[in-house]
C-alpha cells in the first residue's frame, strides 16, 4: 500500500459518537427538503407512517453498519472478495450522488441565488468537494459535530417558536387511500434511504466513556426518527392536499416560525443550516465513492479527480431539472439501489464475523 494512501486511511478513524451524529444529521438532511411533496404525491396524508417505518429500518441498518465497522477495516483489507463489495458501493454512491446533489445545486441556483448561473455554483463545489475529501474522513466527522450544534439549536426554536396552524384532520383516514401506491411509497424513494452504506469505510473506535459510547448511536437515531415523523405530520398538518405542489419543504415550514416581530421568520437559519448538512452529506458521499474507488485503482488522486469531473459533468449537462433526477431515481435504478440497501449489510456482517472468527 502506498504511504500516501495509508497516511489517508488513518486519518479515517472516528469516534462512537461522531458515528452518531454523522447518523443523525443524514437520517435528516435530505429527507426534509424534496423528499415530503414526492412522497405526499405518491402516498398522500400516509407518507408520515411510510416514512416513520422506513426511517426504523434504516435505524436498524445503521446499527448494523456500527457493528461492522467496529470490527474490519475496509480501506486497510486487501481482500480480492472485497473488490467486488467495493465496485457495488461505488455504483450505488454515485447514482444517489447524481440525484442528490441536482437538489443541493438546484436549491442554490434557484432559491437563494435567484437562478444564479449553475456552472458557478458547480465549479465552486468542485473546488471545497475535493480539499475536504482528501483530508480524510475524521475532518467530514468533525465538521458534522460543528454543524449538529447549529442543527439542534434550530430544531429547537421551530419547536419553541411555531406560528402555523395545524390540521390534524388532514391525517385521517389513516390508509384511506390506494393501498397499490402505498407500496410504491416503501419503493420508489429509496435513493433517499441507505445512507448508513456511506458510513462503511470509517473505522470507529470507542470513547473511554463506555456507557456514553453505547448510548449515543441508539439516541441521535431515535432523535432523528421522532424529529423527521414529527415534521412530516407538520407538513400535512399545515398544507394538506398542496402537500405535492411544497417543493423544499423545510424551508417552507421554517417561514411560519418567528421569533419576534422584530426578528421575523427563521427561514434564513433554516436556509444555512439545510444547506451546510446537504453540502456535508454529498461530501461524505463523495467521500464514500473515493474510497471505493481507491480500492480498486489503488490512487486517491486519481479517484478524487476522476469523481469531482465525472458527478461535475453530469449535473451541468443532464440534471439541470430536477425533474430529471426525479424520473431517473424512481426508474428501473430504484431495484438496483433497494437491492444494495438489503445486500451490502448482510453481506458485510457475514465477512465481519468470519475475519473475526479468522483472528481468534
């Protein structure tokens, strides 16, 4: 192994506890902006127990991907069994970064920068995207600590502070509805599942707080559940049938909290802080489709340029509509990426037992 990359796999060991908020921030980010208004349009007022379930599964995938990566080293096993693990992550990296990251880039381009020039807003991720990257994962795990703060804080004044009104007669019937499309909710989306995949490649090491240490995963995913299910019913609380017309929703939502007639709406924090934890988990992504990547070509430098180029190019010349991501990510991609979700796990927490037995 060359210095250069083990020099970059030791700089991928974390803590139990920046496992848990890199975990809690992605069970979060993406699925409170597009996510409400697709799922509302597909399984209307239900989407708030479609989601709920999902976000359980996806907890219990998390707590599999702990376990896994307590035990092996992805980035330090040269296993030629691995290589095959390493191209499927890589696939499934990349297709969730192309559609993930037209939102990132279409919200900038569109909402805060009122239809700024894409290619700006590209060039400028290419350029920070790469740097952070290359710092290796305990710099991506340390940024999301600085952010979790900012997100909580948040979290907590819309709490505190809501001016909305809510209708809670839009939830009911519960499964009054198409039961046909209700299936589809548990399907469709799942491009906007499985992040615990991305979380592979770091090595996680206790802290000397052993209780702390144990807890803190298991807390940060219950939190992020009650937080994302609280919000969906919120969301259809408040805007019912338009739920499907509520593009970014979290945004949408924020502007019914004012904190005083002086300081107004809190959208403008809302605003940053989504935008910080979209920018961080599309890093980690790239992050994740580097070291794959790596392990087949044997070159982070190579494999940094290669990605940056490679998702660049296909967000200026394809996803410059979001309804493009839309249809590719709900398309005949969707069972390749639910078939990853599923396998990759099990997969890995068979070879995690077996290098243990092998080191016994």
């Amino acid at each position: 192994m060359e210095k250069a990359i083990k020099k970059y796999v030791d700089n991928n060991v974390i803590y139990t506890n920046q496992f848990a908020v890199i975990a809690f921030v992605v069970m979060i980010a993406f699925k409170i902006s597009m996510l409400p208004s697709y799922m509302y349009e597909t399984v209307g007022r239900d989407s708030w127990i479609i989601i709920g379930i999902l976000l359980v599964l996806e907890a219990v995938m998390f707590m599999v991907a702990l376990y896994v990566t307590k035990r092996i080293n992805l980035l330090a096993d040269d296993s030629k069994w691995l290589y095959v693990i390493h191209a499927i992550i890589y696939g499934y990296t990349m297709i969730r970064l192309v559609v993930l990251y037209s939102g990132l880039i279409t919200y900038t381009s569109n909402s805060l920068f009122d239809q700024g020039r894409i290619d700006f807003i590209i060039i400028a991720f290419a350029i920070v995207i790469p740097y952070i990257v290359s710092r290796g994962g305990n710099t991506i795990a340390r940024l999301f600590e600085i952010i979790f703060y900012f997100l909580a804080a948040i979290l907590i004044v819309m709490v505190l502070t809501p001016s909305f009104k809510w209708d809670l007669s839009e939830l009911t019937p519960i499964f009054g509805g198409n039961n046909g499309k209700l299936i589809n909710g548990f399907t469709d989306y799942a491009v906007w599942f499985g992040d615990y995949v991305l979380l592979f490649y770091f090595t996680v090491k206790p802290r000397q707080n052993k209780f702390f240490s144990k807890a803190s995963v298991p807390v940060a995913l219950v939190f992020s559940i009650i937080g994302v299910v609280i919000f969906y019913v919120a969301f259809i609380a408040v805007y019912g049938e338009a739920g499907s017309l509520v593009h970014y929703a979290f945004n949408r939502m924020s502007v019914f909290n004012t904190i005083s007639e002086l300081l107004g709406a809190t959208n403008f924090l809302s605003i940053l802080v989504w935008m910080i934890m979209s920018f961080l988990q599309i890093t980690l992504m790239f992050w994740t489709a580097t070291n794959a990547l790596m392990c087949i070509i044997k070159s982070k430098t190579i494999a940094i340029a290669f990605n940056i180029l490679f998702v660049s190019f296909v967000e200026w010349f394809w996803v410059l509509k979001l309804e493009n991501a839309h249809n590719f990510a709900i398309g005949v991609v969707k069972y390749f990426i639910l078939a990853c979700q599923i396998a990759l796990p099990i997969a890995l927490i068979i070879y995690a037992k077996i290098r243990s037995k092998e080191e016994v």
